[in-house]
C-alpha cells in the first residue's frame, strides 16, 4: 500500500510545479470543513432516523477537497453549463453530498435536518429535484456511465474544458457496468473525467471482495487504460495532489482510488461491519463531540467563507433544443416497401440535418438499426459503445444532461432489457434521452428467441413518465423522433425488421395519444388494434374478410403509451363492442392489457367483445411469416378471431 | 503479441510433464476435423441463407481440440452429470457447436442443413431444446456467469472434477457482465472453470475496441485474478497446450486469449469487416473447395471415428430435488406483525433443511432481503454474488442447471431490473432458478425512489412461463417458497419491507392461480383484489367502511401470474360487477392491467365498475405510511375508490 503511494508520488513530481500551492491554514480548513461535513451528516441522519452516515464519513475529506479546493462552479447556479460536474454515484452518502452544497452557500445548513422528510427534496439518494445533481442515483455501478457521457459532451461536443467528477464506492465497483464505463472512458480518450472509488472496505452485509487491496483495484483501472493513483483518502493533502495530477495527465482518464474507513473518526464504528445504512441514534450525541473535538478552527463560518469557490472559467456555448423539425418531411410513397428500422435512420439523420445538437448513439448494431446513417452523415456526433448497453444508456443520459444534445441511442430492442435498471433510473433523473429499439418480435425470424423483442413494450411502458411510439409505417417512423425529440421524458421508439408497406401520406400529422384510423367502413363488424408488423397482418385480414363480405375497422396506435383509449373506444362502439388487439409481443405489459385495462377504466358499466393476439409462448427460428402463423398474430388468426365472435 | 506467447509457453513448462503427449498425427486429425467445422458452417448457414459463418470459423479449431482432445463426455447423454460442460456464450456461432455435436456423433451430420428451419432444434442460437445446450445463449456477456455458476456447482456443490468450459467473443467481453463474472470467478478459486476469449478483431459493425491487442485482453484478465494464457487460436498445437496448462493451475480460474480471424481461411473474407452475419451465398462453392483442399485426410469418416471422446471420469452423486417440503409448517400466530421480507428468510430456511440442495445466492442486502438467515444455517450452501445482479441471476441459472441445485437467489426487487436480460434469457434456457425481490414500491419509505421496485410486477410477468408470487403475510411467503422449489421455470416472489399481519392459519393451503377470498359477506358493496403491503390497506379500509354500514369483499391474489380470474369474476359478479385493484406498483404491467385484461378476455359481454389504484408517479422520500397515503393506495385511497362508484 504505502509503496503505491509512493509510486504514484514519484510519478506526481512531474507535475509539481504545476500544483495548486496549498498551505498548512488552508489544509487545515479543508479538514476542518470535513469533519463539519461529518458532522452534519450524521445530525441529518440521526434527525431522519435514516440513512448512512458511516457511508457519509468515508468520504468526507474527498468531498471537503473537492468542493472547496478543486472544483470550479457558479453555487448560485450549479446547473450552469460551464460549471465542472460531480456525479455521487455512491449515492446512499447523498447527506455528505447535500451538506457540501450547504457548506458551499446553495441553501441553508438547517434545511439539512430535513433530510428524508416528506416533501423535502433532501432524499435518500439524490434527485435532479435539487438543481445541483444531474442524475438521480443510488442504484449503484451507474454514475460513472453518466459521469462518462457528461466527459464526452464536454470533450467533442461542446469543446469545453470543464471537468467530471463521479465517486464510486468499491462494494460498486463490483458492477459490470463500472467497467463498461471505464473501458469506454479510456478509448475515447476522456481526459476531464475524474473517478474517485471510495475504498471504504466494507459492504452492506459483509467486506468487499477485496477489503483494503488497494493493488487489485490499481491493477484494474490500469488494465483499463485509466490513470490510477492510490491515495489514503482521509490526507487531505494527497487528495489534493492525486486530483491536481489528475488535471495533468492528457489522453486518458484518471481514476483516484482512495483507501478509506468506513465511519471514519466514530468512536467504537469505524471500520465496523454492522454500521451499513444505520443512523447513529443513542451515540449520535457523542460521536458528533469526539469529531468536534478534533476541529482546528471553530467558527459559525461556512465552508464558502472559509475559502473561496473557484469560478468557472469553461467556455461553453449555450444550446437550442426547441422545437426541432425534420430538415425534410417523409418522402415515401404509398404502398413502398421500407422497414421502419431504416425510416428510423432516415428520420434521424433528417433531424440532424436540422439541429447541430442531436446526437447518436450505438452498442455496435448501427448497421441493423440503420442508425449508421446518422454516423455517415455526422460522424462528429455519432457516439460508438460498442456491446455494453448499460453504459450505452448510462452514457446517452450523461450527453443529455443540462441540455447538451438530444440523444437518440439504439440497439436490439432485446437488448435494452440489458439496461432497464439504467433507463429506470433515467426517469428518476428526469433525463430526455431517447430509446429506440429495433429487430421487435418474432417477426425476426431465423435468429431465433435471444434476438426477439418480446418484453419491451411492458418494459419502457413501466418507465415513470415514458411516451412509447410503436410506428406501423416509414412515414409514422419520422414524425416519431421529430416527436420524441420534443418530448420531455423518456421515449422509445420501438421499430421492425422486416420491410411494410408505407400506409401513410408524406403530410400526415401524427401526435403523442393520437392513433389512426387506417380503415373505417360504415359497416364495419369489429375493430382492430395494432401497431407494427402486425398492423399490416390486419390490412391483409381486411382485404380476405372483404371477399367473404364482412368488412372490419383498423386502427393503428402510433403511441402505446399514452394509449388513445378515446379512439379505440368511440370505434370499438361503433362495431358492435367487438375488438381485437394483436401484437409482436407477450401478452404481459402489452397492447392487448394496455386497451383491455384503458377500457375497462374508462367506459364503465359497457360491455365488450374482447380478443388478445400475443405471442403465447417462447418463438423459435424460422421465416418471419411462418412465425407470424405459428404464433398466430397473423392475418389468418386475426380473421379466425373476427369470426368467432 | 509474439512475446505473450513464448511468456505464456515459458509459463507452460512447468506443467510440460504433465501434459498430454499429442503426436503429428493427432495434430493433422485434429486440423482435419477443425476445417470440417467450417465446412459444416458454412454449408449449414448457406442452406438456411442467414447466419454467422465467419463467427464460426474462428473458433473452429478450438471447438476440434475442446470436442476431440480435451472434453470428457458421454455423447449420448450430453446432460449426464460427470460431464464437462461447455457454454458457448458468443451463441451467434451456434453452427459450429452444432457441426461439433454432429461430428462426435450426437446427431446425423447430415442434419445441420436443417439450420434455423421451422421446427427444426437447430436454431439461429442454441437454446436447450438440444439436450447439448444447458443454458441459451445469443444476448452477449452471459454464459461466463452461467459458466462460473456450473463451476461454483462443481467445486464447492458436487465437489466433483468435472470441468466447466466457456467460449467469449472479443466483442462481447465490453459487456460488464463478463467482467462481473471474472471477479466472481476469481473470487471463489474456480479452478475448474476455464474461458476461452475469441479475439477475432471484428465486431458486428465495426473493429472492437482493442482489434487485436492481446496485451489488454491479457492485463484487464490477470487484473480480475485469472491465470491468463495468450495463443494463437488457429494452432492446434498452442491451443492443447494452453488448455492442459489450465488444467493444471490451481486455486484461480484460467483464460485462454485466442488471437484469431473471423472467416479464417475463407479466400477475400477472412479479417473483412463487411462479413458479419452473412451466409457465404455464391462464394460457398469457392470457399467450401479452397478449404476442402486444406484438409489433409479426406475421409468419410467422423470426427469421432477417427479420435476417441474421453469418457467422463467425474464421480458426482445425484440429485433428488422433487417434491421439497418445507421441514416444518409456518408457526405464527393470527395477528403476528412479520414482514414477508423475513418470513421469506425463515421458509428458505426451512426448505433447506429438508432438501440438502437448496442453496441461496445473495447480492450483498442478506441483511435486508433475509436470505442471512439461510446463510447462518447454511454457509456451505449459501453464494454471495456482491454488487452484481447481471452475475448474481447468472450464476443463479448455472448453479440449477441439470437439475444440481434449487437455486433462490434475492437481492432488492429494484435491483433485479439490473439482470432483466439475464432472467429473460433464463427463460429461453428453461431455469428453475427462482428469484426473490424485496423492499418492492413506495412503502419502503424514507430511502426514496431509487431503492423502490414500482415495475418488477411488470418485468417478471413478462418473463416467458414465469410465475409470480406476490404473497401478503408470512404464512403465504412459507408456502410461496415451497411452492416455487416445485414449480418449473422462473418463479418470482415479491416480498416487502414493513411489517404486516399475519393473516392466515398456519394449516391454510395454497395453489399457484388460486386467490383467496380474505373477507366476505352477504352484502359486500365491492370487491377489492391486491396483494402485499395494499391488502393490509384493503383490510383496514374494510373496517373502516364497516363502520359505515358498508361491506367490502377483499381478494388476495396470491399468484399475479397466473391470475385466478374465475375466483375474482364469480366474487366480482356478487359484489355489483364493482372492482377495485390496488397495488404498490406502478399501472403498467401491475395488478391492474393484469386483471382488467383477464376479466375483459373471460367475461364477454358483461360489463364491470372498474377502479385502479396505483403509484401514479414517481414516489419520493417519507415514511411508508405518508407515502401510501400520499401516492393514493392506502385505505383511505380505497374508501374513497369504492364510495366513488
């Protein structure tokens, strides 16, 4: 251990001269501020009767460094785009984060014993409720991706020299998705980012895999093309100088790995495995003595007081993300033969064309997704992430923070089931990234089941918040991400593999919650709901029912969330209550429970005549219209069931 | 590269001696047989016109020495229990393992021109259909879990010699679930479990991040505390060699880093970018003659034929995991405030003391979710998994593989969104792992939305043949647990935080798709369905209404999935047609959804008073008892929901 640090102290003689000189007065503040950082900490816990207040102490002199010594930002304005960044990914220690913003003059250091309170937007964890985090965190291993997307928006988009912090635990470390991040961090160079593991030893329930072996971590980070330099994260003043290294080092990121204790300075908890997540309650009183005992300088001063916020000096340009149209409409004919997947390319690039902040992302699938138009077309602005879909959604959320860019990341709709606990805490981070996931259903074909996206529409329809476009057609595809582009929240645009036929007109206008009638007689004997692949198996059922003189109404969803219940209920009424739902996809989460549940709310004390097609059990491979017979979604099953009403 | 290779040989002769003596003739049968894979590839994925035959080629003479020189099995019983096991985790190359299996004589070679046709096993990815495949493959990054969960069975379960081998792309190892599974690997001394990186430059879209720098394979494998091994993977002679070095190391996991070409020996396609996923078409002819030329013995006979399979030798006893009971009934009393959280600890407890192959795995919350309890009594039987759900699920999957364990793996419900694609893919892979979640929706309280699983109802009712268990007291958790050991396929059991009463006799009998009628009259107004934490607020709101002159019927669903809609339509039709459904879940996917659709498909023509209640927006931090009542599922929420109708 101390041979590592002094390794890494050789190596930071090279950039001596460069240091920030920092004097005994102030790195006696710094800890000073720490240990009100401590302090307050374990107050707020203690209040809330909640929370993690050893997680908290861990951490607290990287903090105090980071806020007070490092870190240049507007504390009046902590969203502002020139601002350095800091993602808690550890985010359990969210009261030492909330106590630094306090110490740093954002809000009153009373307010901090209304952590975890109703109402109060002092959570568990963070929220961008407070306008000083970015992205919700405390589902772990999940900043850094964010924190590295942050890196890359300021790196090749905005060209701008403001840094990213993330602090990492080392119980997170143990997560796949850490290590997504840093292979991706490395290869794009990413120079202004900074992670700080917290090497605090112990888990929620036992040690970490490698308790205090700081060589293991250093190994890792180093195998992963990052900088590393060990510290002992409670000197101040190695803390100091691993981040002044860290500003140094160009080409690659730095990673600070900081051997802590947990509960660092409680008396009889520190370093003690049964302290994870527990306010200090009956010791509270005299834990906050013993570490109050050990401030230099007492004083009723705040940490901002004490010693001054750097400014930001980042030169950013602003960004205008409003109302962004594609630079062309749809040009398709009627009844051409285009995969919504390749409209979705087409589409994308068009709204490139029309904004210099959209941007794209890929998990090495451009080429099936058709999103390799994009990077054709823009290849300053297409971001490759390879296989590894959770920092692909961790990263799309980074690049859309604070309103860089508009992000539109795509891959195997299958695939983003990688990601779901990414795209979850997403919605919390009220991010508006974009989702688009192709290759849906058995519709597929020969790849078989591992390919199949069969479960995304119950996915992203769970997201908090989330619009779900399903689009039947090219033209439906374009107006899709010009409206998902707009659209606050979460939005997945879910497209299909095989080629359909374009059904709409080039000026159709299309809205979120606002489905389409695509077929409509006088004397139509049931309704059809569908989107998708589907949706033209029910033009085909039409057109063979037409021979037998029944004819039936069609409606296409466009948004499966919000579903346009009002639509499909005004219809449904007018066919004799009879409808039909058919889709690509389990019955779980999807179109049939999405319209059965809206009608069933919305128009009580009415009947209805009510038929499901789903897929009912786990696809094979085969040719895509032999699947579509087989697990009857197609025009054949959508006639049986008309007839069996 | 070349200096990684004569360390590695320096490194192999310690072992020399202990090597198997491989003559030239071997070598040449070998080369011979590995030349025929790519034969078999190549005219398989022609004959279907889709698949991946420069994946295939790659590794096919890995594939010749693993099924002809180093592999023990039995090839008429793939899945006998002494066998070495291999999973070909990069699935997309699934016609080689499958021109393997026809080549040691599992099935006529003959065959494998049925590729990816309807009905035919041999499908675009290997799923267990074949009794050669233990768990699918096809989404990247997973079977080293499952991999290292097989080995973990091996070692510390069976404690049999039996050998677990796993084959990654390049590609595919930027999944952080591959790196989860490394640290998991090393952690616990897998010496059994050997992985084989193919490094064959090229991703599906374009070159991997590291092409072919083998040195960062090899840092980034050694980091993770792997005996790393670099050949090149088209020498059959480095190839054994490396694979009996594996053997031979103890104490840590080996990687064998093979630096190979996609499409090797294909003339104009090997190393090509533009190759990915596509059938040879009119160059098959060529291709098939310029490496039928290569083989030196041209023979009809198979690969078996002309070099012996090795027999396993591995000594493991059986399993008899049919019919567990728990080893004694619930014993509480009518009233007893227990969370299911805990009772879930105490019945898995119970189950292990009647079945010796139960085991449980953990991702560091034993503490909260109760599995701790097992692992108090069970150490030897008990796998923490860390901070890493993807690996956790993984390992679950590989640990009950051919029926060696009943595997209940547990972590926070919110978290198992992290292995989402893991337990989708169990599906496909037909796991009887089950998987608990607990601290499911707002009512955990103070920790906040991050901690709070509103979509795991959602996520696992889209798991294909799941059944999900939602029980409401710690009886009905006893027997959620018992039932699902029984049960084939995934079960998910949705546990909670706070306490509850218990609510049912300790003799009450349960059924997967059974409700239960919870409370009941002559008169009751309406009748309410939830689960869990809402059935307790359902019960409260009984008395309250009581006090009103106003009966209520209360509907335990038990099972969401399946759902027991006759019991609900047949209470539903004696309560005035008048639903309420109340979950602490979110809408999509939910209860709600789950029994409008099932009354909405069962009932034609009858008409329903429907009420949802559900969390309706992203919950926030405050006590369990604010946020029901906040978020609208509490009794209050109910009294009013039934007054409204």
């Amino acid at each position: 251990m101390f041979k590592k640090i002094l390794n890494s102290f050789k190596y930071n003689q090279i950039f001596e001269r460069k240091m920030s000189s920092v004097n005994a007065q102030t790195l006696e503040t710094l800890s000073d501020i720490a240990h009100r950082l401590r302090i307050h900490s374990i107050e707020a816990t203690s209040a809330s009767n909640s929370g993690h207040p050893s997680s908290c102490s861990s951490i607290a002199e990287i903090m105090s460094v980071l806020f007070f010594n490092q870190m240049k930002y507007d504390v009046q304005e902590p969203r502002h785009r020139a601002n350095d960044r800091l993602i808690l990914s550890k985010g359990h220690a969210a009261p030492v984060l909330y106590a630094a913003w306090a110490e740093a003059g954002a809000f009153p250091v009373s307010e901090l014993k209304n952590l975890r309170k109703l109402d109060n937007p002092l959570e568990g964890h963070p929220t961008p409720k407070l306008n000083f985090v970015d992205v919700a965190t405390g589902s772990l291993g999940q900043g850094l991706s964010c924190a590295a997307g942050m890196a890359y928006a300021g790196k090749y988009f905005d060209k701008a020299d403001y840094r990213v912090y993330c602090i990492c635990g080392d119980g997170e470390s143990a997560e796949g998705s850490i290590w997504e991040a840093f292979a991706f961090a490395s290869h794009y160079k990413l120079d202004n980012l900074v992670n700080i593991i917290d090497v605090n030893r112990l888990g929620q329930s036992e040690a970490t895999m490698y308790q205090h072996d700081m060589d293991v971590y250093q190994k890792k980070v180093e195998a992963f093309g990052w900088h590393a330099i060990v510290v002992d994260g409670h000197n101040i003043e190695q803390v100091i100088k691993a981040l002044d290294t860290a500003s140094q080092v160009k080409g690659k990121p730095c990673c600070i790995i900081a051997k802590t204790y947990k509960g660092k300075f409680f008396p009889e908890i520190e370093d003690h495995q049964s302290w994870h997540g527990k306010p200090l309650g009956k010791q509270t009183q005299e834990v906050v003595e013993a570490i109050r005992k050990m401030i230099k300088s007492p004083t009723t001063k705040l940490g901002h007081e004490l010693l001054p916020i750097k400014a930001p000096t980042a030169v950013v340009q602003p960004t205008n993300l409003a109302n962004i149209k594609l630079a062309t409409p749809p040009s398709y004919k009627l009844g051409d033969q285009v995969a919504t997947r390749l409209a979705y390319g087409t589409g994308l690039t068009k709204l490139g064309q029309a904004n210099p902040h959209v941007v794209a992302l890929d998990g090495d699938v451009k080429n099936s997704t058709y999103s390799i138009k994009f990077k054709e077309a823009f290849p300053d602005r297409f971001v490759e992430c390879f296989i590894a879909e959770q920092n692909l959604a961790g990263v799309s959320i980074g690049v859309a923070c604070r309103d860089r860019t508009v992000a539109f990341a795509s891959t195997f709709a299958a695939f983003w089931s990688r990601a779901f606990d990414q795209i979850r805490m997403g919605a919390i981070s009220q991010t508006n990234a974009n989702f688009s996931g192709s290759h849906v259903g058995c519709s597929i074909g020969e790849d078989g089941a591992s390919q199949m996206a069969l479960e995304d529409l119950a996915m992203f329809r769970s997201v908090a918040g989330s619009t779900v476009f399903y689009p039947s057609d090219a033209v439906s595809t374009e107006r899709a991400i010009e409206l998902a582009a707009n659209t606050k929240g979460i939005c997945y645009i879910r497209t299909s593999r095989p080629n359909t036929s374009v059904i709409y007109e080039n000026n159709e206008v299309f809205e979120i919650g606002k489905a389409k009638v695509v077929l409509k007689s006088d004397s139509d004997y049931a309704t059809i709901v569908s989107g998708g692949v589907t949706l033209h198996e029910a033009i085909k059922a039409a057109n063979l029912l037409k021979q037998q003189g029944k004819s039936i109404r069609i409606i296409d969803l466009f948004t499966v969330k919000p579903v346009d219940w009002q639509t499909i209920l005004e219809n449904v009424k007018q066919t004799g209550n009879r409808i039909v739902t058919v889709e690509d996809h389990y019955a779980e989460g999807g179109i049939g429970e999405t319209v059965a549940a809206a009608l069933l709310t919305n128009a009580p004390g009415q009947s209805f005549n009510f038929r499901k097609l789903y897929v009912k059990s786990i696809p094979i491979s085969g040719q895509p219209q032999e699947l579509l017979e087989r697990f009857e979604i197609d025009s054949n099953a959508i006639i049986k069931a008309v007839q069996s009403f």
